[in-house]
C-alpha cells in the first residue's frame, strides 16, 4: 500500500500533474465517445465532428507552444494546416496506388504533410522570427494569405509517368487515363477517406508527448527563458533565434500534421477554408484554454467547435448565445476571485485522489 501511495505521489506531483490529466481527459473522451458510437447513442453531426474536432486540438495544441510557451504571436496556423492538407492528399494518393493498407497510407500522407509544413515554417521563420509582437503576427498573417492564393492556383495530375504540377492548367500535361488530385479553385479530390477518430486520438497524443517533452527538456528551458527575458537568456549564451527557430518548425509540422488529417478526411476540400479566419479561431482557442495549459486548450477547442452545433435549435440566436458564452468564459478566467476557488478545488480533488490511493 505504501508503494501505490508513492506511486500515486510521484505520478500527480506538480511536474507531472498536468501531463498526467491531459492524457486521461484524452483517454477517457476516446473510451466515452468510442462506446456511444458503439451503442448507436451519437448523431450523426456529432459523429462528423470527431476528426475535424481533433485536427483542430492538434493545431491549437501547435499555437499554443508559440504563444504559450515561446511568447510570440503567430497568425500563420492556418497556411501550415493548408501545406500538410494538400501535399498530404498528394502523398495519399501516391502511397495509395502501390500500398494496400489505409492506415499505413495515412501515417505516411500525416509524416508527409508535417514534413512539407515543417521546411515551410523553416524557411518562413528564418526572416520572419527576427520580428516581434504585432510585427511577427501581421507577416505570419500575410504568408497565410500568399500559401492560399498559391494553392487556389495549383494543379497537380497523376498518371504512368508519375506526379505532374502546374500553376496552369493546360500545362499539366496528364494522360488520358491519369487523374487530377488538385483542381485548383476547385480544391483538392481524396481518393478515399481515411483519417479516423481513433486515428485523431493517436495524433493527439504524440501532439502532447512532443511537446510535454519539449518543454520539459534542455531546450524547453531555453524556449521558455527567450519568452521571459530575450535579453538575459542570450547574455547568458542561449542562442535566441536557433531556439525560436525549432519551436516554429515543431508547431508548423504539427499544424501541418493536423491539416492532413483533417483532408483525408473528406472526399474533397478547398484552399479557401484556410483562411485567416481559421488562423483567428485557433488564437481564439488557445487564448480561451489558456497560454501554456494544453488541457484547457483541448477543452476550449472542443466545446467551442461543438457549441454551434448544440445551439443550432435556436436558430439565429445561437450565434448571440456563443458570443455571450465566449465572453462569460473569459470574464471568469480572468476574475482572481473564481480562479482561487477553483484552484483550491482541485487541491482538494489532488489530495483526494492521492489518500484514496
């Protein structure tokens, strides 16, 4: 009994505590929904939900180590997402035509599409992170901009003699018998749907595992003293920028990651839906979990997508009621007073749960 107490101790520990909750909250959702889908207990607008809910938990998830953790404003998540979305169809339909299992498929498209983002984000950050503050979030905000305009001009074919790109249509140069995977305006065609919800768990967990291990490393320490004082981390050797570098690249690639996901996992979809609206929202979400609090970021992210869905009975006031919720929640967060109740609660639960075991 004294060793399980122990055990108990170290795993609820203020080091541990956090990175503890996140993967049980992700578990348990997993075990909950996965059993109402099961027993038929689930809409349908709820079930479509799961693997775009989970795309955009691993974006929010990205952002939130840029803003959290490193300190800088980046608007840019959205043309990330674009990048792996695309090029991840690409890679799908590649692997697709000489590789018979779906999951094997979407792990390769899901490494293919956060490759392609990450060596985007390097070679935007290299410029780009000698800004800072507004600066920094207005150039972000521009290259998602430019990343759309791009692809809503790219064509991409494939046929017998392989991939064929193109920012005209004409000069694609496709076989008769060889198929378009991007149309342009007309948006990328998936050769079959493969992401799943378990698939998005998965990827939200390795999402925590990276940055929880991030953060808590050598190099997480550095991340984390270029947010506090620029100034006195590189006074004292650390290398601000290679840092803010490898931060960026990590959230490009998951954000990138995510986008893939959230392609394949329809039959066709748009550059337009990666706008900097959908840069915006995710700010939104981060902001609202929480800067540097991956479980209220997951939490945030999740309410906030179904919400409009639950409100749909009210018509068009349900718009009204989220932005009401939106402002109630951030009133509360903000209120000294609620926030100490709530953290001697969960003292209360923390203790609870360690003299149970």
């Amino acid at each position: 009994m004294e060793k399980v107490k122990q055990f108990m101790q170290t795993i609820f520990s203020a080091k541990n505590r956090k990175r503890v909750i996140s993967y049980l909250l992700v578990l348990v959702t997993y075990i909950i929904i996965q059993s109402a889908i099961v027993s038929g207990n689930i809409s349908n607008t709820i079930k479509n939900l799961l693997i775009p809910t989970c795309a955009y938990i691993v974006a929010a998830l990205a952002l939130n180590l840029l803003v959290g953790y490193l300190g800088d404003l980046c608007l840019g998540q959205a043309g990330f997402m674009s990048v792996g979305a695309f090029f991840g169809t690409v890679a799908a339909a590649v692997f697709a035509s000489f590789i018979p299992n779906k999951a094997v498929v979407l792990m390769l498209a899901l490494l293919f599409g956060g490759i392609c983002s990450g060596i985007c984000g390097a070679l935007i950050g290299i410029p780009v992170l000698k800004l800072q503050g507004d600066y920094l979030a207005i150039v972000t905000l521009a290259f998602c901009q430019i990343i759309k305009t791009l692809l809503l001009n790219l064509y991409v074919g494939m046929d017998s003699k392989g991939l064929h790109f193109a920012f005209i249509e004409d000069t694609t140069n496709l076989e008769a018998s060889g198929t378009m995977i991007i149309k342009g305006a007309i948006g990328a065609n998936v050769p079959s749907k493969l992401s799943t919800f378990t698939a998005g768990i998965i990827l939200i967990l390795i999402t925590l595992t990276i940055i929880y291990n991030l953060i808590d490393s050598k190099q997480g320490r550095a991340i984390m003293a270029c947010r506090d004082n620029k100034i006195a981390a590189s006074s004292v050797g650390v290398s601000t920028t290679n840092y803010k570098l490898l931060a960026f690249v990590i959230s490009a690639a998951l954000a990138g990651m995510a986008g893939a996901l959230y392609g394949l996992s329809f039959s066709s979809f748009k550059a337009t839906k990666f706008d900097f609206n959908l840069s915006i929202l995710i700010l939104v979400y981060v902001v609202l979990g929480g800067l540097g609090n991956m479980t209220g970021t997951m939490i945030s992210t999740a309410l906030l997508l179904v919400l409009p869905e639950a409100l749909r009975q009210f018509n068009d006031y349900r718009m009204i009621i989220y932005s009401v919720v939106l402002i109630a929640v951030m009133l509360i967060s903000n209120n000294v007073t609620i926030m100490s109740y709530l953290n001697k609660f969960k003292e209360k639960l923390r203790s609870l749960v360690v003299r149970k075991g």
